[in-house]
C-alpha cells in the first residue's frame, strides 16, 4: 500500500450545489404547512375531496380543501424514497433516487424544426418518431418525452399516438402525457401490451405520467383523475407545478418556493390518500414572467435557480425523487443562445441533485421541439456527468510510482501508467480540439452545422430496434378501438 494512500482510503466525492440551510428548508416546510391549513388548495375532482374529507381535511366552499398538518405529515411518512424505472426489455436501469441524474426531452411543443432544410412548422406525429429515433441514439439521453405535440381531430387521441410513437421508436423509458383519466388508463393498457401486462409493468415500469396543479392552489378535475389512476395501478406518477413569477406566484424567489412547495405538498397528500407507498416524484418549474413582453422565460438565471431549489428540498428535506428541468432557451433556433442556455441551465440541475430532468432540446421559451440542441445537450451532459464523476482517489490515480519512475525532466508519454489511463480522460469528435491547419483542411465546420450534420446522420442511419410483429399488432388494434371510444 502506498504510504500517501491511508488503509481503506478510496474516496471519490460528487460535487454538491447547495443555496438552502437546514433552517431555511424547515422554514419553507412550515410556511406551507400554514398556507395549506389557511388558503387551502381548490380541488375540483369528487374522488379526491372525497378521500381528503375522510381522511380529515376540512371542505369549504367553492372546493376549497384545508388540509391539516397531520395529513400532509402522513403522506410523508409513505411516499417512497426511490422510484426505478425501466426500458422496453424489462431491465431497470434508472434510479430516481439520492442525486442520480437521469436527462430526457419535454412533452407535447407546438412546433418543430425540420433538421434537414432548418424550417419551422407545426408539428406532428413525424417529429415525436424523429426525436424518438434520436433520443435512442444519443447516449446520455436516459428516456423520453414526446417533444412534439400530434394535433388530432378527436380530443385525447394525440396524446395517444405521441405514446404510440415513443414506443415502436426506442427501448427507453417514457414519461407520457394524457389527457384525462379515462386517457392515462388507454395508456397504461398500451404500456402493459408491451411489457407482458399489469404486474409485469408494476416490476419493471417503462411508463410514468405527467400531470400538473394549476397554479395558485387549483387542483382541476383532469390532472387529479391522472394522478389518482396512477396511483390505482402503481405508476410513477409526477403531479408538477408551473408556476409564473409575478403571474401564477409571487416575484420573490422565497414565495415562489413556498408556494410551490405547499402546491406539491397537497398533491402528494392525496396521490398517497389513494395508494400509500404508490411511486410519485417531486418537482416542478418556476419562471420569471418578463414583464416588457408579459413572456415566460426559460433561460433567465431565475429558472435555473428555482429548479435547483426546489431539486434541494425534495432531495435533502423529504428524501423524495426529483422532477427537475434543464437543457432548454429562450433562443428561437439552435445558436450561440441556445448553447449557453441549455448548458448552463444543465449543469445547475446536475449540481443540485434533480434526478429526472427533462426539457432538454426546448427551444422558444417552451413553443419549440429543437432536435438539434437535443443533439448538442446529449454532448454537454457527456461532460457533465464526467464532472460529477468527480475525482478518482485510488493508489493508481495518485500515480506517485510513475512520477517516481519519469523523474525530473523526463517523459510521461511513454511510460506504462499513461497507456493504462490516458483513456479515462474526457473526449469529444464534436467540440473542435485539433490545430487550426487541421480544422481547415478537414472544411472548417462550425459546432453548428457539425450538430446538423449529426443529427441529419442518426436519422439517416439509426434503426431502433423494432417491437415484435404480434405486439405491434396489439397496438394497431389498440388504436383503433381506443379511436372508437373517444367518438
């Protein structure tokens, strides 16, 4: 053993991004504790009043539910510290829990940018197989959300083709949009045709839902009946907030906190009044409004600070999974804007623990699906997790025996320990690192068109691995009876 190596001794620490004391946590816990107790939250879905009332929450008019603090206290005492999601095969391969970042695009944007002529149009079912087909490529995208939004005819049945889409183009896991209950349950039916049926997707689950308060306090009928069927059938279920500083939550960042909090707080109480130890996350997005253009904003420093907020309080107060965002701008195609924002606004949800962080490829303060940054994000969350890595702490990597060996004036270049850990060094082909003679001679491409390029390549090329011929079956006539009943 080396004498600079203590015995035992292999330490390799995660860098930490922290703004909140335990006291500060604990204060923004009570506030909301109050605010709960006082305002109370408007909840518009029967079942959930129903289950608050006889758990002891006090209903008043207009549906304004008061929840005491014993109720919120018990629902924390249930939710589950971890959350484990898995791909199409059945594997578990994403650990929602500690600070375990996982990375994966956004739902349903209005828009698309078509990567091979570089014009925008509204979207459609194309553009979530594209980025489908992309998301399965690239290697630090971890699972999927749609990106692009299906416009259909027949209300709710966009959403299930957006699914539909997801799964026949990647094995990954998904986090889905719906529209209602009756909605998340047609998907949930997809998801168990793939995965060999209920308890097979309970034991390895490639699906989680989306749904959202309505901010200030308004639970509306549709985002509880998706909570309440998730927690029915054992589905990851993430019940967010989107809050709007100065609109939907006050322009300070301690109110917006406080309020947000108390939002996923009432949330959480009835998820875990239906199915306590049901799997939920907490999570959510804050933005500053631009009050110039009464815009909302995705690349303002008070985004990315608030995400990093409310990843702390989930992480270090309540020991709960984290829905967090990163990866996306405010810039309205893929430049110099764009790159910095999504980086940037990456690396502070890594830093701060956010365990599934989504948006990434946002483009136009959330109006715009950009494949491109997708493909740029996938190389800067490369780095990222390089860096959170942290520093490799071993006998070898203090490598006193071959600065030993070298000695003064010599050569690292060829002497063994560099053969055997050159390797372990970060390395791009995408971020320019030769002589500028070389750039040159090789087309002096800029990061820009390299990413078109790309991107243009992996859907060129890639063939995700295709479902077997009798569930795609199941699934045509899924769609087909699910159609039906919509009508």
């Amino acid at each position: 053993m080396n004498q600079f190596l203590k015995p035992g001794m292999n330490i390799q620490l995660t860098p930490v991004l922290k703004y909140f004391s335990q006291e500060q946590m604990e204060d923004i816990h009570l506030a909301s504790l109050e605010l709960l107790a006082t305002t109370g939250v408007q909840v518009n879905n029967e079942e959930a009043r129903k289950l608050l009332k006889d758990a002891g929450a006090i209903i008043k008019k207009d549906n304004i539910v008061k929840y005491p603090e014993f109720l919120v206290k018990r629902a924390l005492s249930t939710v589950p510290s971890r959350v484990v999601m898995a791909n199409r095969d059945g594997d578990r391969i994403m650990y929602l829990e500690g600070r375990r970042c996982y990375y994966g695009p956004g739902p349903s944007l209005p828009n698309a940018i078509d990567p091979f002529t570089g014009e925008r149009h509204e979207s459609c079912k194309d553009d979530v197989i594209n980025s489908a087909v992309i998301c399965d490529y690239l290697p630090n995208i971890d699972y999927l959300m749609s990106m692009n939004l299906v416009y259909h005819d027949i209300p709710d049945m966009g959403y299930i083709h957006e699914f539909d889409a997801m799964l026949r183009n990647s094995k990954k896991p998904i986090v889905a949009l719906c529209g209602s209950g009756k909605n998340c349950r047609d998907i949930i039916e997809m998801a168990e045709t793939v995965m060999g049926g209920p308890e097979a997707l309970r034991e390895a689950p490639i699906l989680a839902v989306y749904s959202e308060v309505t901010s200030p306090f308004r639970q509306t009928n549709d985002a509880l009946e998706k909570t309440l069927v998730c927690a029915e059938n054992w589905i990851p279920a993430i019940h967010t907030m989107g809050q709007i500083m100065g609109a939907s939550s006050p322009s300070t960042i301690a109110g917006a906190i406080i309020q947000a909090n108390a939002e996923l707080l009432s949330s959480i109480v009835i998820h875990q009044l239906k199915q306590p130890g049901a799997p939920v996350l907490y999570g959510g997005t804050i933005s500053a409004m631009n009050m110039k253009t009464l815009s909302y904003q995705q690349g303002n420093p008070e985004y990315t600070l608030c995400n990093a907020l409310l990843a702390e309080m989930g992480t270090d107060y309540y020991n709960m999974p984290v829905f967090n965002t990163g990866g996306g701008s405010d810039a309205k195609v893929f430049d110099a804007q764009a790159a910095a924002e999504a980086t940037y606004s990456l690396l502070m949800s890594s830093l701060s623990g956010g365990n599934l962080i989504h948006d990434v490829g946002y483009l136009d303060s959330g109006m715009l699906g950009s494949t491109e940054t997708l493909v740029f994000s996938d190389e800067m969350i490369g780095m990222i997790k390089h860096l959170l890595n942290g520093v490799p702490w071993t006998e070898e990597d203090l490598a006193i025996e071959a600065i030993q060996r070298v000695g003064p004036g010599g050569n690292y270049l060829k002497d063994k320990h560099t053969l055997k850990n050159y390797k372990k060094l970060h390395n791009t082909d995408l971020f320019e690192r030769k002589l500028y003679s070389a750039w040159v001679k090789e087309g002096s491409l800029t990061l820009e068109q390299k990413i078109r390029e790309r991107t243009c390549w992996i859907l060129k090329n890639h063939k995700p691995e295709p479902l077997p011929g009798d569930i795609s079956d199941k699934l045509d006539e899924l769609l087909i009876k699910f159609e039906k009943s919509y009508l």
